[in-house]
C-alpha cells in the first residue's frame, strides 16, 4: 500500500444506478478500424450491456473493467450481433453473419486518420479530418476535408471540393468554383480561372494569378520568407504600373508616385520629405515640434533666434519685419500693491498700521502714545479695572478676581479646570483626594507597571497593571461581594470553593477522562468509571456502503464484479484476471465510530469473510489494512494475505491494543483483492466488534 496516494479512484452507483445503468445508451465513445475497405468493428471499453441479454459474460454484476477486452456472447449462434444505440432511435452497430462483415445503420464520422489496405470506393459523398491517397481514387459525390490531404495520385473530383484543412501541392487549376476552408501551400503556380476561396494563409513559390478580385480576411504577406530583397505591391493602370516598395536597404515604406490624404494621417515616427508639405485644415501636434526654418502663421513669416534667452524673464522682441529676438522686460511694475514698512501691516482697508513693540513699552507716556486713541489709566485710576478693559475693548486684562478664577489661589481654592504636575514631583494631601470624572495612572502609557497603592497600620497592599502580563495583580487576598465576570480565570495557586480549598492537576487530561479527589482537595484526571453496555457490532456485506474501487501501481488488469452464492447464502465481490502474474484491486469503506464507542473487543475486534479458488496466497488472497481516526495505520495480525478454497472467517486483531478512535470520528477500511489467471479470490461480509457505553 506504498502508492495509496497515487491511485485513480472510481466511484461506483448505487445498486439501482447500476441496474438502470445496465440499459445500453444512446452515446459511446468508440474507435473505428477500416478492415478490407468495409468498416470492420468497433472496441467498446466498459460498456454495460442488458441484464436481459441471454448471455453470462456480465453476470456477476460487472463493477471494474480494467482488462482490455468486453465481451458480447454470441447469444443462438445465428443471430447478428448487435450494439444498439437508442429504444426509440434505434440506430445500430451490428456483424452482418450472413454476409461476415459490420454494418452501421447510419453515417460514419471519423475524428481521426482512415486507413484502408484494400480498394476505397465511395459511392456518395466523402468528408474527414485528413486524406491521404496513395494511388487512384474515384469520388463520385462531393469531397470534404477539415484537415491535411496528401494525394500521390491523380485524383479527379467530378463536383464541388471543399477543403477544411491545409492543402499542399506543386500547383493548384481552378477551373469552377472552389473553397479552401485551411492553408494552401504550393511549390509552383496557382491559376484561378473562376472564383477561389480560400479561409486559411496562401503560401507558394510560384505566382498567383487569377482574373477577378482577391479577397481575404486574414493578412496579405508579400515576401513572407523575410527574404534579402525588397517587398513590392505593384498598382497598373492604363498610364503605367506605379509601386509601394518596402524598401531593404533602408528599411522605409517608398511610393513611386505622389500620394494624397483625403483622412488623417498618423505617424508615430518621422515623416520626412524633400518638398513641401501643404496642410488645408487644421496642424494638431500632441508631441514636440520641431522646426528648421522659419513659421509662416496668417501669412505673417517670423524667424526665430537660434538660441535660448541668457537670463529668466526674456522675452521675444520682433524688429516689425519678422525678425525675432530675445530682450529683457522692460514693464515688470503691473501689480498694484501697496508696500508697507518693517515695523507696519497692512490692514484690512489697506492701510500701514503700526506695530508696538515690546521695547517701545518702557513707560507709561510711550504706552499713551502707541495707543494714541485710547486713554491709558496709570496711577490711582488703575484701580478702576472695568474702566482699563473699556478702554482696550479687544483685549483681555487679569485682575485679582479674574486671575483666582484661572488659577489656583496661593491661600488655598477649588479648581475649575485640569491640574497637571509636569516636574515629576508627584500629589500629597492630608485629606482625600475627590473628583467628579477619573483618574488616570501612568497617563503617558509608558513602559512600566501602573501601582495603586492602599495602606493600613497593617501594611501596605496594591492593586498593579502589570507592563509585562498585562493583567491586574492584587499583593493580598481579593474578595468580592458580587459577581466575577469575565473570558478567562488564572489562578496560578489553590481554588478555595465555598471554604474549601482545591489543587488542580497542572495538565490537562485525556479524552474522555474526569477529575477526581483524593479527599484532601487534590484534583487528579482519572479515566471515566462509566460501565459498558452490551457491546455494538457493525456488520457490513456486499456491496459495502459508500465503498470506492481503485487500483494499485501497475499490476490492476482484472475485472471485480459482486454476485450471490444461493447455496452457503453469501454476498460477496469477485475478483478475476487474464494475466499470468497476480493483478490488484483496492475496495476502501470510510465508517463513522459511534457516539457511545467505549473499546474494541479484546478477542474478535474484526472479522473477514473471504474465499479463492486456490489454496496458495502465490494465486490468489485477501489483504486487509485500517486507518484510525488520526489516519493513521493500525498494526493488524491475521488480516494479511488470506487464501482458502471454502468460505472461511478470519479474526483480525490489533485495534484492541494500538490506535487511535475518536467518537464520531471515521476509520478506513482497505481490502486488497489479488489473483492471476489460474485463480480467483472472493470478499465477504466484515463484523466490526466494538464495546459502547451504556445509555
């Protein structure tokens, strides 16, 4: 079992799938074989047949073909031998006894090549993919071919030709209407004395020449080989033959003629030119222009300098006769803008407005005189606060009051707004601290644990936010009064539950297993001491549920079938073989544990019902394999190559002692079915013998 993954694996039908199955269709894949100019036969690769059919070569019920080789039963030995295709089409494959030969009751299509040894001789018309003729052929219907034809011969076609494929030849005559539907390739001439149409490429050494049109929908190569010459389309008329040569040497497209433009003319590259260039609508250019000469604009002829301006802000003077040239701009002043001095803004009305500097505050009488409009009170009248605000009506003045309603007041006050320490210096009151919103510790998120410290005549306990765990830690013991919420609980000692205290174990146990006590709080993982019930057996028989067939590496060719033994009443798969050294077959059955699953029986944990036609495991035998729940292989004893000529029960062990069986989970059932040519090997039924628990 060294190539499990590797195997192509087929699922088969149900039973009823399978019988409905076994009604021949109406669509098979064939292959054909022309045999003595007739067609001969047709090999048909795991075709079901008609259980109605009188014949025992699909009894037992075929499952897995892998031989090279269906047969069909030569039924009363008189009849013909049919492949039907239809109950109500009708249509049929069958061998003609009276005349040896196969007929078909319709039209043959013929995907591949068609090869016949003996004389071909149609009497209607012919299509295919490619032809190929050696000799003579004579074709009395039409011709038509979709792929290659290689004619060695004369071949004459008295109707149309059609060809659907390449056609290659030293030289091609039409005299009537002809269509090529793929390549024409000829080493000499193609003469078309009526219309020629050709879908594909046309590739010759030779001319082309023909007396109407030519059209294509594909391209027009001319010197398709990329050949050392010239590429020439030559236009005659009845003045003289004019050309558009692509030009070897120079690698340019050349007309030998003028050209005229009644479109757009697009170029990606230079258009260059020894005459003029006369446009009479509208010059866009989306890139750079460049210029050589003079530019004539509205009639108007201006040269330009043949260099760049010395400085920024040069302009082009013209002298008035065309002549252009760089200068400087004489009118730079075109703003209106009014200019103030350093010591002044400029306001919203436009005006200079003074600025007061610090420095011209040294006295009251330069204070007066900055605020020339303002009366300033100094002496005795400053206690008239209201009357200083008044006067400076746009700015805010700081009295006693006003100042104690900011800040907090030398003698002691409230608060109205924040109080920040920035000097590290931290907060001591005698009494307690009250606020009506929160407080913030380690504000700064910084790197290191926030404390909230509580002390007594006892000692001091905290309450930490730990930087590194991030999670509250309590120094002493916590107690609530009300309900603890929350996704997860660490305790990293003793549980003390309702006055009593409990130790965990520090694992975490088995499945299935339970915590148990010792009486002093100590907590262990016990297994469960749930008893079993009566025990659960799962017996599955041919054809297995939700089974699936495949092959193993290279020695698979064999045909496995499943049938009935009426006299020891026994449903069972049949393996058989053609070849000389033993062939291989692989049945898996996918099975779910039980819910209640507990342990296997300890003295039959499988049993596997087999029989072969031979005694030696070296003609045939039975092998079983088991895959746990985890997937993986469980060492099993007494399952490996079984051979025994009557119905015989082994006992496999090994999921009693080893392996993993998870509840609800699935194990793998895998039978190995081998046989050569002088054996056969049969499976039966497999009990699975488990304990479950009891409800």
């Amino acid at each position: 079992m060294t190539n499990m993954q590797n195997f192509d694996i087929m699922v088969r039908k149900s039973n009823k799938q399978m019988n409905q199955s076994l009604t021949p269709r109406s669509h098979f894949r064939v292959s054909a074989r022309l045999l003595s100019g007739v067609i001969a036969g047709l090999l048909i690769l795991g075709l079901p047949v008609s259980r109605a059919t009188a014949a025992s070569s699909w009894n037992p019920t075929l499952l897995v073909n892998t031989e090279s080789f269906s047969t069909i039963d030569d039924g009363d030995s008189t009849t013909n031998i049919e492949l039907r295709f239809g109950e109500t089409l009708g249509e049929k494959l069958y061998y003609n006894r009276s005349e040896s030969r196969f007929q078909l009751t319709r039209g043959l299509f013929i995907q591949g090549n068609l090869t016949a040894t003996g004389a071909l001789s149609i009497k209607g018309s012919m299509s295919g993919a490619s032809l190929r003729v050696d000799h003579n052929a004579d074709i009395w219907g039409n011709l038509t071919v979709s792929g290659s034809s290689v004619i060695d011969g004369a071949t004459t076609i008295n109707n149309t030709l059609k060809v659907r494929g390449a056609m290659t030849g030293s030289s091609l005559t039409v005299d009537g209407t002809t269509s090529l539907y793929g390549t024409l390739t000829t080493s000499g001439a193609v003469v078309a004395r009526s219309t020629l149409n050709v879908t594909g490429s046309i590739a010759g050494s030779g001319g082309l020449a023909t007396t109407g049109d030519i059209n294509t929908r594909g391209n027009l190569k001319i010197n398709g080989d990329n050949g050392a010459a010239d590429a020439v389309l030559t236009f005659g008329n009845d003045s003289a033959a004019e050309t558009l040569k692509f030009n070897d040497t120079t690698n340019q497209f050349e007309f030998s003629d003028d050209v005229s433009i009644t479109g757009t003319l697009a170029a990606t590259g230079n258009i260059t030119g020894s005459g003029n260039l006369a446009i009479d609508g509208t010059f866009g250019v989306e890139g750079a222009a460049r210029f050589g000469s003079t530019i004539n604009v509205n009639g108007v002829t201006y040269t330009f300098p043949f260099s760049d301006g010395t400085a920024s802000g040069k302009v082009l003077k013209t002298d008035g006769a065309g002549q252009l040239s760089w200068s400087s701009d004489i009118d730079t002043n075109t703003n209106a803008q009014t200019l103030c001095g350093a010591n002044e803004y400029l306001d919203g009305d436009g005006n200079c407005v003074d600025v007061i500097e610090e420095t011209e505050l040294t006295s009251e009488s330069d204070l007066e005189t900055q605020l020339s409009g303002i009366n300033v009170l100094v002496g005795t009248e400053l206690d008239q606060f209201s009357e200083l605000q008044a006067q400076i009506s746009d700015a805010i003045l700081l009295n006693q009051t006003t100042a104690d309603n900011r800040y907090v007041n030398t003698g002691g006050d409230t608060m109205t707004g924040a109080l920040k320490i920035i000097n590290d210096a931290g907060i001591t009151a005698s009494g307690s601290i009250l606020t009506d919103t929160n407080i913030t510790i380690n504000r700064l998120n910084k790197a290191q644990d926030a404390v909230l410290t509580f002390g007594n005549d006892a000692g001091a306990e905290t309450i930490r936010f730990n930087d590194t765990t991030n999670r509250f830690e309590a120094s002493d013991d916590f107690k609530a009064t009300g309900n603890i919420s929350g996704s997860s609980l660490t305790v990293d000692g003793t549980v003390n539950i309702r006055g009593v205290d409990y130790t965990f174990p520090t694992t975490n146990g088995n499945n299935g297993q339970v915590l148990t006590t010792d009486g002093e709080g100590v907590l262990t993982w016990s297994q469960s001491t749930v008893g079993t019930g009566s025990g659960g057996v799962l017996f599955l028989a041919p054809e297995y549920p939700h089974a699936v067939y495949f092959g193993s590496g290279a020695t698979y060719i064999g045909q496995l079938s499943y049938s009935y033994d009426q006299t020891n009443k026994e449903n069972y798969y049949h393996w058989t073989s053609t070849k000389a050294d033993l062939q291989q077959y692989w049945i898996s059955v996918r099975v779910r544990v039980p819910d209640n699953f507990s342990v296997w029986d300890s003295n039959q944990p499988v049993q596997l019902r087999y029989r072969t036609t031979d005694a030696s495991s070296a003609v045939n035998y039975v092998s079983m394999r088991m895959l746990d729940t985890a997937g993986v292989p469980v060492a099993l004893t007494g399952g490996e190559n079984l051979a025994a000529t009557s119905w015989t029960t082994a006992t496999v062990t090994g999921p009693q002692a080893a392996g993993t069986f998870t509840k609800a989970g699935y194990i793998t059932l895998l039978f190995k079915v081998a046989t050569t040519s002088a054996g056969t090997t049969d499976l039966g039924f497999i009990n699975l013998n488990w304990e479950t628990t009891a409800p």
